[in-house]
C-alpha cells in the first residue's frame, strides 16, 4: 500500500526584487567592462560607418572616376541574384550541421571531462588540441587527407580514386568535417563550464526517487545549463555563419561552397568592387546580428536566476 502525502500549496507570492548584490554586482560589471567597450567603440566604429557609406554607392577601384551614388540599388542587386541565395544556403546548411554535430559532441565530451578521474588533465589536454591548432593549418591538413594523390582517406575506407573535392555536397562534407573537428572542443569547453555548475544535490535527489539517467539529463542537468547552452549556441552559431577559412583553402569556393564570407571577400579583395563587396558586408553584419536576437529572445535566460540572485 503506497501512501501519498498531500502537502497544502504555497500561496502565491509577489516576485522578489533585484537584491542589493545583484545590483551591485551589475553597475560593477559595467564599470569594468565600460573602458572595453568603449575602446571597441572607437575601433569598430568608423569601419563600420565607412562600410555602410561605401554600401550606397557604385565604386569600383578599378575605375574610380565612375564613382556615384545609388542609394540601395547594390542591396536590391543582390538580394535577386541568384548567386547570393545559393551562398546564403551554403551558409546555412553548414551552419546548422556542423552546431547541431557539435553541441552532440560537446555534450558527450564534456560529461567524459566532467566524470573522470585518473588523468583528468591529460584527457582535457587531449580533447582541446585541435582547438589550439590555426584554422588555416587544420584546413590544410583535411585537404591533404582527402586529396586524391596524398590523401590517406581513400585508402583507410578503400574508395580508391574517389574525388571528395569534386561534387558540391562531398565537398561540404569535408568542410564541415574540418570545422567540426575543429570547433568541437570549443563548444566542450562551454558546456563543462555550465556542467560544474549544476547542483550534484539534485542529482542525488533524483537518483533517490528513481529518476534513470536519461530522466536526470532531462530534467535535472539540462534546465540547469540552460544558460551556458544558450552561450556556446550563440557564440558557434555566430562563428559557424562567418566561416570563410575552410572552403577558401579547400575548395576556394568551387562547386558551389561559397559563403557569404567568402562572397564579400571576392567583392571586395578580388574583384575591387567596393560598394558591392560593402553591402554584401553589412547584410552579413546584420544576419549576424539577427542571429544573436533570435537566440537571446528565444531562450530568454535570467542570468541572474541561474545564479540563484532573488
């Protein structure tokens, strides 16, 4: 016979106000962080000014005496041309593949970090390598590996002469393997950060009342990570959407890899068309901004209840 104890519900009570370490804590940071930001101010801000100035305008520096202006005509160029949709989808599919892979193997990287004990240095050591090494050096060596001459991938999955390289969705398929080698630790490293924090009290309670494993991931540690999550979200969703290292040394935009990074970079560096390659910049910056928005709004996290401030 089970019995269940019935206790009376607590009456409801108006929410509490920002406590004083809260406020204080808050005008500190920003003191602190007001020098930063001001000096980011004043670096950042006249290359971005310049840019959308520039964006306005018909420049080429090829022919710098043709230089007019033509108000939106360059984003309205670009917004109905074809070749920007097709770098935006490129964008997009690497973006949501290589994060979603990413936060996976965060997770399961982090709890190997977070749970072991012998070597516990070493094997953090381990996974965060391929984070320490350059982007441009790891792109190089996936390029070599799946190369048809000196790789040696063809030859561990025995595919022979297989060109990776030589379709559009086997070439991203290598670019996002890069990436997510290379970011993976990265994500790790956020998600152990937001793992220590979670009480190991309401693990112990849940183990107790019977909760498996899955039912305490899901109900224990993930709504209390819910804010380092939404950190390593944002900041890979951000750097995943500016990618421009990996498809520029391994494919240099062929066979339809190009992103918009890499659309602004030849507007500008190859092609010297300025007020085109400016607006495809600002649209960049923007979706980027956009980004950030969504994923603010979208999680709505209270850093400060995470902290357990009242």
């Amino acid at each position: 016979m089970t019995i269940i104890e019935t206790r009376p519900e607590a009456p409801e009570t108006p929410p509490a106000k920002r406590s004083d370490r809260a406020s204080g804590e808050r005008r500190l940071g920003l003191w602190l962080s007001a020098p930063s930001f001001l000096l980011m101010i004043l670096v950042t801000a006249y290359p971005l000014i310049y840019a959308l100035v520039l964006s306005l305008y018909n420049y080429r520096l090829t022919d710098p005496g043709d230089r007019r202006f033509v108000g939106l005509g360059n984003y309205a160029t670009i917004l109905t041309d074809s070749l920007w949709w097709s770098d935006f989808v490129t964008t997009f599919v690497i973006t949501v593949v290589t994060v979603a892979v990413e936060l996976v193997l965060g997770f399961m990287f982090a709890f190997v970090m977070y749970r072991v004990l012998q070597g516990r240095a070493l094997v953090r050591t381990a996974i965060l390598i391929p984070y320490g090494i350059v982007t441009v050096v790891s792109a190089f060596v996936w390029r070599y590996g799946f190369a048809i001459e000196s790789g040696f991938v063809n030859q561990w999955l025995g595919l022979g002469d297989f060109n990776w390289f030589g379709d559009r969705w086997s070439s991203l398929f290598v670019i996002m393997v890069s990436e997510i080698w290379k970011t993976t630790p990265f994500i790790s490293l956020l998600l152990l950060a937001g793992l220590v924090q979670v009480p190991e009290e309401l693990q112990e309670a849940a183990k107790v009342d019977g909760a498996t494993a899955w039912q305490r991931l899901r109900r224990v540690t993930l709504p209390n990570m819910k804010a380092a999550i939404m950190v390593a979200l944002l900041f890979r969703t951000l750097d995943a959407w500016r990618i421009f290292d990996n498809p520029f040394v391994m494919t240099g935009g062929a066979n339809d890899t190009e992103t918009i990074s890499f659309l602004a970079y030849r507007q500008n560096v190859t092609l010297v068309n300025l007020g085109m390659g400016s607006a495809v910049s600002v649209l960049l910056f923007l979706s980027v901004a956009l980004i950030a928005v969504l994923f603010v709004k979208g999680f709505r996290t209270d850093l400060s209840q995470v902290r357990g401030d009242r």
